[in-house]
C-alpha cells in the first residue's frame, strides 16, 4: 500500500458497518504513515449497542476461493450476475484487492474459515468466525486505538460544500443540530431498504410493508443517497432491485431463514403452487421467491410444504435458521387445516405433484442441482428434486419475504469517489450498501466483501492517499 501525500486532512465517515470502520481504519493508518495527526470522527446514527447496520448481522460469508484466492472466473461472473450492467473497473478491482483486504483484516485479530452454510453448494466463500458481531467489536476497538473518535445517535442530514469541494457535515445529536468541519467525507450508510416512502416509491405497493431481515437493517433509510443527490451526484445500479430471502413468518429472531424449500414444494394460501421450487442453486431462486412471496401473493405468505424425508437429508438443519419447529401433521389433510389453506386445492396440488415425481428418487442430491425433474406436464416445472411428498409427518413452514438491501445506489469509480456528470466530486466519497453497483440480482456473497475494500479504499484516498493498483 502506498502511501503519496501528506497534508492533514479532516476526515469524517457516516456508518459503522463494513464499509465505514474500513475507511476509518484504513484513513487513520494512511494519515500515521504519513505522521500527520488525525482527525476522524465516525458516526453512527444507532446508539452504540445497535450500531452496526447490517454488517452486525450478518454471517458475512465473502465469495473467495481462500482468504488469498479470488476464483478466476470472478469478474465474469460479476457481469453475468448484473446482466453485463455492472461496471467491469469496479469489479476488477474489487477482486484485486480482496486477497489484500482479508489479510489487512486478519492484521486486527480477524480469523477466516471456509464455511458450510445451506445445502446446495454455491459459489465458493470465506467466513470471518463469529460473523458480524465480531467484526464490528474487533475493527471498532482497533479504529479506537488507532485514533477514530465515535459519535453514536448522531444522524448525518446534510453536506455543506464550498466552491465544489466539501467543507463540512450537519449532523444532529441529541436534538441539536451542528455542523462538523470536513475536508473529505465517506458515506457508508447503507442502502435505502428501511426509508418507507422510498420503498414504495422504487418497488410499488406493499413494499413498505415488507419485513426487514435483521434489527440493524432499519437503519438503512438512504440518507446519504439523498445528501449526495442534493449535489446532485450520479446514480446508478437498479432501483428495481434488491436481496430478498424467505424466512419463518413466526419467528420475530434476525433472519430466521428457511432454505430447504426446494426439497419439498410451495403453495401459497388458497393451497397452489405458483413457481419451479428446484429451479436452480439456493442462491439462484431465494430473491426471486421471496419476492415473488410478498409483492404477488396473497396476503404475502407462503407455505413450504415437506415430508419426513427432510430428516434423512445429511445436515439439514444447516439450512434452517429459524427457532420455531415447522408445522407437523401425520395426513394432508390435517396438515391443510393447521395452515388454513383449503384442504381440497392443496390435496389436488399435492396429488398433481407426486403423480409428476416419476423420476428415480435414488438419485436425488440436496447438495447439487440433481437433475430430478418433475414429468413436463407439471406446471409451474419442478427441475430438480422432485421427490414425492408421501412419507408422514408432514411438515409445513409460513415464509415471507424479508429485505436485506436495495441495490439503487450512488455512481462511484474504482477510488470509491462518487461521481458527478462523471467526474470525482472533491472530498466526497462511498462505499457498500450506498453505492450502485448491483443490478437484477445480488451476486452472492459480495456486499460485505465490497464494503470492506472500496471502504479501505475509500479511507485511504479521503485521507489524501491511495492503495496500490
Ligand atoms: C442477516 C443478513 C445476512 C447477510 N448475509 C450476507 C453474507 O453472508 N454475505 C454478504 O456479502 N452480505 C450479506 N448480507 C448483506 C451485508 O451484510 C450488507 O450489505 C453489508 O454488511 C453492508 O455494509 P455497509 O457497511 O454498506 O452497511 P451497514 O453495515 O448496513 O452499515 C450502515 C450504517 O450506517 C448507519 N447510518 C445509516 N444512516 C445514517 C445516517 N444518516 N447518519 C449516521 N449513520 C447512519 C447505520 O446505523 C449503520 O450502522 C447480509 C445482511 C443481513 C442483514
């Protein structure tokens, strides 16, 4: 890492997720290599026991080979994930400076492991042990030490400039509202998932009434998108889009997912169902179903409907998050009575079913897309793992979608300067969940691993240096 310049700069960066405690950190090492005194303030606008965003919930699973190894195929499929609209420089660096990244982060005491999550195998990924939580503790104890003061319930609302360049920040705390001088600003505050009237605006009706995944999620009201757009910054990523997953309607924990849906059927409340359960790897179909489950159905519920088989699956309870035990009956009919689904629709959508699962039930494989499809005249299809739902108990488990983040963001380059007509805005930059570079649908295992190296590289340049290419 390489360190150019040297004048002292004050820095102040908006989020304590992923994104923001990599800029504070990587601005406050920037600033001591240069031997300059620093002066970087985060804040946050959650008290200190919720701050953390989405970042403090999350298992954080990073789509790399190893904790040095990118895939080679990353920036490929990066452009087949947004439909050739992502920027190819911003994912071209991202999967340079990943490997550099996690060993940075392991330099704070962050260990890494290659972790088993659902069944069907996805991309590769790594883990930091502990997730979420550990990280915000781990990288906010070092940003402390390094010199980064907190401001906790203190809520960025606007961005002061002067001929162009940032001067200063408006923040409000404790009702008061003041101005903090600033020579550069990072917002890392997130997506605009938890802002109702934004939700509705960019996604229709009910999207304001759609669940949101984790506590620290509502936090996320778009407020730096809107302080940026009042400068009249560039947008970009799809504002149709967001990461959405199916989790147990009974459960009130944080992202008490359900991802063994593919292994049985879904039907939604009048007993039908209404899409190709195996219609691809856990993360190929999850967003689209949950989506689909809120904005489509009625009353936004679905029920995932197996058999006693689920028990045999190896380490099925990989793939539950949920604390609540899923609805169980010895028939079918009982079973459609404790859903409150009619009992003669969902018998003749079962029947349908299993009268369609004519392939060898031998073959079936939880851990890949095992080619089991259901007979063609079923509709919708079912692809793979088309077993018949026939031995009892019968298990059924309510889902809703629940939103993660919005893909709608802020244009920033490959230095996470957010951009205006195209050009670097001074002193403004971003990274994470606020930046728009997603479109039609989340690659995997990428948004924490984003805000940490366009965060660290956000840090660096506000700090008047840069990261090695
Ligand atoms: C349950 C769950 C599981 C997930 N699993 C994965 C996964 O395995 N892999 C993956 O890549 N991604 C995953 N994600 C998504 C990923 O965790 C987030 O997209 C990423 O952590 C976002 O980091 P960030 O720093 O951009 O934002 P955040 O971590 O959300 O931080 C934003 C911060 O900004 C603060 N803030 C907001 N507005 C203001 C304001 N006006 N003033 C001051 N502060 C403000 C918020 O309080 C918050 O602390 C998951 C998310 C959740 C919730």
């Amino acid at each position: 890492m390489g360190v150019t310049r040297t004048a002292s700069r004050k820095i102040i960066v908006v989020g304590q997720g992923a994104a923001g405690l990599a800029a504070a950190l990587s601005a406050a090492a920037a600033m001591h290599a240069a031997g300059l005194a620093i002066h970087i303030t985060l804040i946050d606008k959650a008290s200190e026991d919720e701050a953390g965003g989405n970042t403090r919930w999350s298992p954080s699973n990073m789509r790399m080979a190893s904790p040095e190894r990118m895939e080679p195929s990353f920036v490929h499929d990066m452009l087949e994930a947004t439909g050739s609209r992502g920027d190819v420089s911003y994912f071209t660096r991202l999967a340079k400076q990943a490997p550099a990244t996690i060993e940075w982060l392991a330099s704070f005491g962050i260990e890494f492991v290659q972790p088993a999550y659902y069944l069907a195998k996805g991309p590769p990924r790594i883990q930091p042990v502990g997730g979420g939580p550990v990280l915000v503790r781990q990288l906010t104890r070092s940003a402390r030490q390094a010199g980064v003061a907190f401001r906790y319930s203190c809520v960025a609302r606007e961005i002061v400039t002067e001929n162009g360049g940032i001067t200063a920040l408006v923040i409000e705390q404790d009702g008061t509202r003041r101005t903090l001088p600033a020579d550069a600003i990072v917002l890392a505050c997130g997506g605009f998932q938890g802002n109702s009237e934004m939700m509705r605006t960019h996604f229709g009706e009910r999207a304001e009434t759609m669940r949101l995944i984790s506590p620290g999620t509502r936090f996320n009201t778009g407020d730096g998108i809107r302080m940026a757009m009042q400068l009249r910054a560039d947008l970009s990523g799809d504002w149709s889009g967001m990461h959405a997953e199916p989790v147990d309607a009974r459960s009130d924990n944080s992202a008490p997912v359900v991802l063994v849906y593919p292994y049985g059927i879904v039907v939604d409340n009048t007993g039908r169902r209404f899409f190709d359960e195996g219609g691809g790897l856990m993360h190929e179909t999850w967003e689209r179903f949950a989506r689909a489950t809120h904005f489509e159905l009625p009353g936004s519920i679905a029920y995932a409907i197996l058999d006693s088989r689920l028990f045999e699956i190896a380490d099925y309870q990989r793939a539950i998050r949920s604390d609540v035990a899923p609805m169980r009956a010895e028939t079918l009919a009982e079973l459609a009575k404790l859903i409150g689904v009619d009992a003669n629709n969902f018998a003749a959508t079962v029947a349908a079913y299993n009268a369609s699962c004519s392939g060898d039930p031998g073959s079936f494989d939880a851990t890949r897309c095992d080619g089991l499809a259901a007979a063609p005249k079923l509709q919708p299809p079912k692809s793979n793992w088309a077993r018949a739902i026939c031995v009892p108990p019968f298990l059924a488990y309510p889902l809703v979608g629940a939103v993660a983040y919005t893909f709608g963001g802020l244009a920033t380059d490959d230095h996470a300067r957010v951009l205006r007509d195209g050009a670097p805005i001074p002193g403004l930059f971003a990274a994470g969940e606020i930046t728009g570079h997603f479109y039609a649908t989340a690659p995997n295992a990428v948004s924490v691993l984003r805000a940490f190296v366009f965060g660290r590289i956000a840090g660096h340049e506000a700090a008047g240096s840069s990261v090695a290419r």
